[in-house]
C-alpha cells in the first residue's frame, strides 16, 4: 500500500457556478456520479483547501482537492542497464512499463523512488534525477544528473528552440500500422500543433490540431497550441507493420504517437491513439501494448564535452537486413 495521493483541479471559467458534484463527476468520468457523491460526503473532497461534505456551488480558480485513499499499485521492472555513470550524468536504457515520475496510479513504483532508494544504499550522497521524461511503456536512452546545475543546463538544452544550433537530436525506433503511402527510404516532415482536448476519464488529453480530429479543444481554457515538429524515416517494411525512425526536435507530451496516428501510421497496439487524430474514450496515455524506444540522444554540450548515448533497441524494433534487401527488390 502506497499513502495515498491528492490531485488538484482548478475550476474553469466555464465551470464558474456549477456545483461540486456536477464538475467532477462531468470532467472525470472514469468513476460513477454515485460515487464521487460518496467521496464528496465522507469528507474526502476539499475546496480551497478547505473540508467540505456538500455538495456546494464552486466559482472559478477554486481549487478542488481529492485525498485519493492508499491502494495497492501494479508491479514495475525495477532493474535496467547503465549506459554511462560519471558520478553526476547518469545515463540508464530504460525498460518498458517504468514509469519515470508519480502519476497514472503509480507513487511509489516509479523510477525516481527507485533512484533514492539505490542512492541510500551506496556511498554516493546525491540522488540521481531525471532531466526529461518518456513514457512508462516508452523505452530507450533517460538521461538523469545529479548535480543541481548540471540538470539546469540539460533541462535548458532539452527545452532549448528546436532553430537553435546547438538543439539536442532524440530519435526513436516505432514499429507502426502498415501505410502504403509511405515507401521504403521515404523521410516525411510532420508539423502539426498539439494541444489539449476533451477526454471523459482524464478531463483532458494531448492531441493533434488537426480539422480531422474527432476531438474538441477544451472550452474555457487559455492553453495555446504548442508547436510540434517530427521527422519520420522509412526504415523496413513487415508484412503488417512498417518499422519506423522518428527524429524529435520538440518534445511535446505523447509527440511520437499522436504525430504518427495524423498519418494514418499509428503505433501497433496503441490503445489510446488512432488514425487521423481520433482516440478512444476508454483509454489512458499510461496504457502499453506498442513498442517505442529512445534510441539515441545526441549534441548534448555540457561542462566543454560533447556527448552522445545510444540504447541498443528490442528486437522487434532492430533492422532485418534479409528482409530490407528483399523490400527494396520489390
């Protein structure tokens, strides 16, 4: 059992005037109008960090808390290779279903408890701490420092504009939905805006812009549209899947995946995202079932070095190279 978690969510300026009971149960629907009545009467529920057991009229910026109870959360892989450890830049090939940081159910099991608990059980005093993120079913090169002004400067280089000379290049191995107007050898450029859409279990998710989305733009809310750019190669055609190279210069929440649903090349097994920007309303982004991995971050300057890391991909992500010769015969 973990202690429990408390989530927050800020009132709307469209839910100005609605009452307690009717903006949860309307932007959280993964639990039942009954019970979020239950929660909100046995107290679990504060407004402005303020207690409360009915169910009042909220006006906008209230704040409203759930003290979530403890629960029991799934088991993770706790263990994954070292790539490089120089006492401060730790660089570890994460494994898939870690999550990296508290979220989607998960508080203890993530990889920053892991962390602390490794640290506490060596010599070394400062805890390694990740710099970016990538999803839990999302494996691959995860880049951690220990030092507080290293992680300034690598979180800058992360966040730096993608027009910048010195922007870091993160590319990633996806196996995806057979397209065929995609062909062998082909890059295409995907530059679609992602921003925050309506979902029933979530209150909101990540999606694309696009006019074919099947989605809407949450109403209300001042989040602009974040520009996303993704570069996209044609590696090996399979008999129902293409393997693909995608080349990230921003890193956009669910990027890889959302960019290849717009077209028409979403991730095997994705049970949140599919073709041409739908989704589905009974699935969450902490869902696995697709292969997706980190294999390579490169340009990182830091402290007068110049450094590169690469995580050897799983196999069915590798490239068969029988299979390749045979493709660029047909």
């Amino acid at each position: 059992m973990n202690n429990g978690w408390t989530y927050k969510h800020y009132v709307s300026h469209q839910e100005n005037g609605m009452s307690l009971l009717k903006v949860l149960s309307t932007r959280y629907q993964h639990s039942s109008i009954q019970t979020w009545r239950n929660r909100i009467e046995s107290g679990q529920i504060r407004i402005n960090n303020s207690l409360t057991s009915k169910d009042i009229d909220l006006y906008h910026k209230d704040i409203v808390c759930w003290s979530r109870p403890p629960w029991i959360e799934q088991s993770i892989p706790c263990k994954w290779e070292t790539i490089f450890d120089d006492n401060d830049i730790l660089v570890i090939n994460k494994p898939s279903g870690l999550p990296v940081i508290p979220g989607g159910g998960f508080v203890n099991h993530t990889l920053t408890t892991l962390l602390k608990l490794n640290t506490k059980n060596s010599c070394n005093k400062l805890v390694p701490k990740p710099v970016h993120r990538l999803g839990r079913f999302t494996s691959g090169v995860l880049i951690c420092a220990r030092e507080r002004n290293t992680r300034a400067k690598l979180c800058k280089l992360f966040n730096a504009n993608e027009n910048k000379k010195l922007h870091l290049k993160r590319i990633y191995r996806a196996l995806a939905k057979r397209n065929s107007n995609f062909q062998p050898g082909e890059t295409i450029e995907i530059i679609k805006p992602i921003e925050k859409h309506f979902h029933p279990l979530l209150g909101y998710i990540w999606n694309t812009s696009s006019e074919k989305n099947e989605t809407t733009p949450i109403k209300g809310l001042t989040y602009k549209s974040l520009k996303a750019l993704s570069k996209v190669k044609f590696l090996e055609r399979r008999e129902e899947s293409d393997l693909l190279e995608v080349t990230i210069s921003t890193g956009r929440p669910h990027q890889i995946r959302i960019h290849l649903a717009a077209i028409e090349s979403p991730l095997i097994g994705d049970p949140l995202y599919h073709e041409r920007g739908a989704i589905s309303y009974h699935a969450t982004p902490g869902e696995g079932g697709f292969l997706l991995h980190s294999n390579k971050i490169s340009n990182i300057h830091i402290n007068k070095k110049e450094y590169s890391f690469e995580a050897l991909p799983p196999l069915p992500l590798r490239i068969n190279s029988k299979k390749n010769t045979n493709l660029n015969q047909e």
